[in-house]
C-alpha cells in the first residue's frame, strides 16, 4: 500500500480527533432502540398499515460529490471539477467540521454489520438533530444492521450533518480509518452504502471479496428426480431486479423444493464459496412493486415495522408505488423477519463444499439485443463481472436514468484497483469450475429503438418487449431444475437457452425486431465498447480481455 502523504496524515488526525470527541461529548445523545423509534415516529407520516413513512429533501446518492481521500491505494484516479473543488478546500471543510460539533445536537447509536464470529464491524452512527427530524436517520440505520456487539474489533464511523449548507453537499469517505462525514444530504442511502463500501474495503484487506450481490439458498428437484441444494448469488445495479429475484421463488413449489433469502444487497466472499451476509434490514426500490408478482417483498413492505423513504402516501395513508412525482428512487427498508417463511434462519452462506454447488447469476438490464439469458464460461463470467453492463437509474444519476452504464461488478462502491476484483473473482469460478455455475439475465427485454433527431432529442420510435417477472423466474426455475436446453446463439458466441419450460422464447426472437444487419451492426457495436471498456484494466488478466472481445 502506498504511503499517505504528510497532509493525508494531518487530514486523518482531524477526523480521528472529531470521531473521538462523540465518545462522552455533552452534546451527544447515546439513543436507546425504544427512544429512536418513538422520536423518528413523532417526524413521521403513516400508511395505513401503521408503518413510518417520511421524506428526504436530498432524493438519491451523491456520487458527483464524493471522494476518497488518503494513499494512493484508494483515491480516486480521476476527478470531476466538483469533487477537485472539494479536494483543494478539505482542510477548511474538516476544520469547520470540527467546530460544528462541538455545538449542535448529535444523536450517536451503535450497531453491527454482519453476524458471523470472523467478520462483523462495529458501526458508530452520528448525526446532528438540528433538524430534529433527522432523527429518522439514526432509526433507519438502526433498523438495518443488528444490535451491536461488545468486541467488535473493527470499528466504522459515520458522522452525519443534513444541515450542511446544499452548495458545499459532500461526501468524504476515508477508507484507511474507516470513517464516512457526510454533509448537506439527509438521503438514507448515504449511510447505508456507507457503512457497506467501508466494509467492502475492510474485507479485502482480509483476503474476500465484497460484493453488491443478494444471496438465497435454492433446493430444487432434477430430472433424475433427486432434491439438489445450490448457493445463489445475484449481481445487479439498483433498480434490475437484484433484490426481486433474490426474494422470489422462482416457483419452485414442487415437494421438498424451496428457497432460503439470506440477504439482498452486500456480501463477503471468501475463496471457498462462503460469504458472510451484512444487514437484518433490505433496503429496496419501491417503483412497480405489486402485490402478484412480487408477493414476498409486498408482505413485508405492509408490515409495521417497515420503513418508507420518498414514496407517495395521500393523506388516508395509502401507498402509490407507480407514483413517481416526488421520485422514481422511492425506497423502502423491509425487515428480514417479514420476508417469512422464505427467510434463512442465517445470513450466511455455506461453502460450495456443504451444498451442490452454487449459481452466480449477473443481472443486466439492456432494451435491444442482448439474449435474455446466457450461460458463461468461467473467462466469460468474469468479463462480465469487470464490464457490469446495464442501465442508469434514479438511484445514482436521476439526470441519466435509462442511459447506458458499465460498473465493475455491478458496484459503484468498490473502493481501489478494480482489476484485483476481477482477477480474484475469475481466480475463484476457476478454481471451483464445475462446481461454480455462472449466467446472466436480462431483466430489460429486447426491440427498442430510440431516434436521435438533429437537435439532440431523442424519440421514442418503439418501446422495449419487456421480459417479465414470471417469465425470468421460468428461467431461473429451469436452470436449478437443469431443465433448459441451451444452444449457440446467432449473433453472439453465448450459450442461450432453446427451451424454457413455461416460457415461449419465440416470441423474444431477436429477428422478429430488427432486420439481420441491423443486429449484426448493433451487435458489434456493443461489443466494440464492452471491448474499449475493459481493456482499460491493464492489470486484469488477459483470458479475461480475450473473452470480452469473443463474446
């Protein structure tokens, strides 16, 4: 690891004198389980289902307005002009940090990330109640990660002030000390991830891998007729159906068939198939959740003990997930609790040793060409891993929703090399390969077509043919049922399902949309920017370049 340079280390001196000022400080409130929910409530509107609901001023992620800050194992190669202007004015904003605590109101809970006896940090959550609303904050942190544990080795630190001035928003992420200060956002999510990228850090140091990935356990009946245990992990961008499909049951209903939801956003990989889970509570896109198709998730959003951030309630307290006025990145935690009888009793995954073996799928959402299924090579799998194609939601960028975006492992937070991930999640399905069963699904669907007029407008000429909930779920039922046949496609050098049972593919034939050069110029399009993309990683491993520009 490079060494700091002597500012970083002034820099770190500043935020640990301001982390340890919290502990005993008079202005700081050490919250208790029963207080924080009483006071949140008093901030509150609710549904008619007795659950909180409340609102945030700040609607998503402030990524424009992030930076890492210390050696060079971990900042940022690149940076825009706002996140320059914040780099240059660091040490004036944390020395009128510094002050800042000292006279407003703070609130401080204690909690844990994970519950396992290996990897579990502390998390100590600050947040000025200036605006005593912001209340609400320290009680939805508290009702995403487990009650705190008294040894907990590895400490992490939020400190939180919503009031921060809007035009000097930022957020100033410290790997190397574990600590996150995030000014001028009252939006939930800043602390969530921001617990979870410190983790995912933290987790690499000690040799796994984080993952922006739900984990459930399948139990599914083969042809032959035997009961089949598989691991399943499910990469996806917010808003793909990372979090749908981790909690659905793929109608496995057959006798002795199942699943088992362990968690539905960060896990911790280790090289034997392992993870170990990080939150009690799911913190999901609330946009389009029905009560049909997404039974499971729906039970639990009406429970009490649910949390809605940013969804429209009228004043009766009913709830409108199609209405996005306000917002199309309406969120809601739900409680792992509620998600029963489909709930594991631990969110920890076995070894690939102690099932039949496990599923990585990688969800991507693309609206013209890309099958809606493939099945991956261990050198396919991890290009795919490194390109984590999809789409653009409101979660990230509002202003570039729908627009094409690639994440390294579906995960805007990895925090240093990006290569490294690759190499050792490509190291991992290699070494387990027979064992390891890799797939991606395209949760979009295929023969849009959008026209770029001369001013730069874009129109609408076609909308997608969506795949729907039902339908991907047939997929991934006859993938764990090893009932799929699968075929060379056309177009791409992929194995694409042939036969679905319960699902007819023709009517997602990709010719039914586009004539043949236009797929095949559409195609190679596509291919020649996942190629452009990854072959900027000049540390990852060739066979995995290769593979991208084959694919």
């Amino acid at each position: 690891m490079s060494l700091t340079t002597s500012s970083t280390t002034q820099e770190f001196e500043v935020v640990n004198r301001i982390v340890k000022y919290f502990s005993g400080a008079p202005n700081v409130i050490n919250s208790t389980d029963w207080t924080l929910r009483r006071s949140a409530e008093r901030f509150a509107a609710f549904t008619k289902f007795g659950n909180v609901a409340v609102h945030s001023t700040v609607k998503n992620r402030s990524a424009k307005v992030t930076v890492y800050i210390g050696s060079d194992a971990v900042r940022l190669k690149t940076l825009n002009p706002q996140q320059t202007e914040i780099m240059n004015n660091l040490p004036n904003t944390l020395a009128l940090v510094e002050e800042y605590i000292k006279r407003a109101p703070f609130v401080r809970i204690n909690r844990t990330m994970g519950n396992n006896n290996d990897f579990s940090p502390n998390c100590n959550f600050f947040v000025s109640i200036q605006r005593p609303e912001m209340i609400r904050l320290a009680y939805m942190t508290w009702a995403t990660l487990f009650p705190a544990k008294a040894d907990g080795e590895l400490k992490q630190h939020i400190v939180y002030i919503p009031e921060w001035q809007e035009t000097d928003r930022q957020i100033l992420v410290f790997p190397e000390i574990s600590t996150t200060i995030v000014l001028g956002s009252d939006y939930y999510g800043e602390s969530k991830k921001g617990f979870l990228r410190m983790a995912m850090w933290n987790a690499k140091q000690k040799g796994m891998l984080g993952l922006h990935a739900g984990s459930k356990i399948l139990k599914a009946k083969g042809s032959d007729g035997r009961i089949r245990k598989y691991g399943m992990l499910i990469f996806g961008m917010s808003g793909t159906g990372k979090t749908t499909h981790t909690c659905h049951t793929h109608g496995l209903n057959e006798k002795d068939e199942g699943i088992e939801i362990l968690q539905d956003d960060v896990v911790f990989l280790k090289k034997d198939g392992s993870a170990y889970g990080s939150e009690r509570g799911f913190y999901l896109k609330t946009e389009g959740l029905d009560q049909v198709t997404q039974p499971i998730i729906y039970k639990a959003a009406i429970s009490r003990d649910a949390i809605f951030e940013n969804v429209m309630i009228d004043y009766e307290g009913n709830l409108y997930f199609e209405d996005d006025t306000l917002t199309s990145n309406g969120r809601g935690i739900m409680m792992r609790d509620d998600l029963s009888p489909y709930i594991s009793n631990t969110i920890n995954l076995p070894s690939i040793d102690n099932m039949d073996g496990m599923i990585v799928v990688f969800i991507t959402r693309r609206h013209t060409v890309v099958p809606l299924a493939a099945k991956l090579t261990p050198e396919q799998a991890a290009a795919v891993f490194m390109i984590g194609e999809s789409i653009e939601t409101s979660a990230g960028d509002p202003k570039r929703a729908g627009e094409s975006i690639r994440e390294v492992g579906t995960n805007p937070f990895i925090i240093g090399d990006k290569s490294y991930e690759g190499n050792w999640f490509y190291d991992f399905v290699k070494r387990n390969e027979g064992k390891v069963h890799c797939y991606q699904l395209n949760t979009g669907g295929l023969g849009e077509i959008i026209e770029k007029q001369p001013n730069g407008a874009k129109v609408m000429k076609r909308r997608v043919q969506r795949v729907e909930i039902p339908e991907m779920s047939s997929i991934i039922r006859g993938i764990v049922r090893g009932t799929n046949t699968w075929g060379k496609d056309k177009y791409w050098n992929l194995e694409v399902p042939t036969s679905v049972q319960g699902m007819d593919l023709s009517k997602y034939d990709v010719e039914k949309f586009y004539d043949v050069d236009n797929i095949i110029k559409q195609v190679s399009e596509l291919r020649c920017e996942r190629v452009a993309y990854i072959e900027k990683f000049n540390a990852l491993d060739k066979a995995i370049i290769n593979a991208a520009k084959t694919m």
